[in-house]
C-alpha cells in the first residue's frame, strides 16, 4: 500500500471517500479522476483495526485507511452503511458476523 500512494503524483494524493446511506454505492476521487463503485459490485468488506478493504473479485479489492474519516463517529456510521448495503458479506470489528 505504501509503494502504491508513493508512486501517485500530488493531486492524485488527494483521496476522498463519498458514502451514502440510502446510496446503491459510493464514490471515491483522487485527483481529476471520479470512480462509482455500485454496492452489487462489492463482494465483502473486511474491517481491520488501520482499514476497511473492500473486495470486488478474488484479484481486485480496495483499502480504505480508517485515518481517512474525519471523526471517530464516522467509523460507526460507515460500519452502519456497510451493514446495510453488503449484510452478512461484510466482516467487522467487534461484530459476530
């Protein structure tokens, strides 16, 4: 993960992470560049201690630092999101699925 955000220019840096609750996805921009992620393409969600990773295929998958929330509530709130959208797909912290 360090060796993929050092290579990225300064603008690309500049990662932010859009969910919506009632949303059929969420949206990440780096840069000049915009990527839709649909909840269908999700296949589960794991939740470690630093990330979230979320996992499209058995080759693709993407990691979400935790540092990235603006505020401790923001963790719940995602987690809340997260529940919702991909149910038992989704293995979190301090949850029994």
């Amino acid at each position: 993960y360090r060796k993929y955000i050092k290579d990225l220019s300064d603008s690309e840096k500049n990662i932010h992470y859009l969910f919506h609750k009632n949303g059929d996805g969420f949206d990440l921009v780096s840069g000049k560049s915009f990527r839709h992620i649909a909840w269908d393409d999700v296949r589960n969600v794991i939740e470690r201690p630093q990330y979230f990773r979320f996992v499209f295929n058995k080759y693709d998958s993407m990691i979400m630092p935790k540092r990235f929330l603006s505020r401790g509530s923001d963790a719940e709130t995602l987690k809340e999101i997260i529940i919702s959208q991909v149910g038992s797909k989704a293995k979190l912290l301090g949850s029994s699925s």
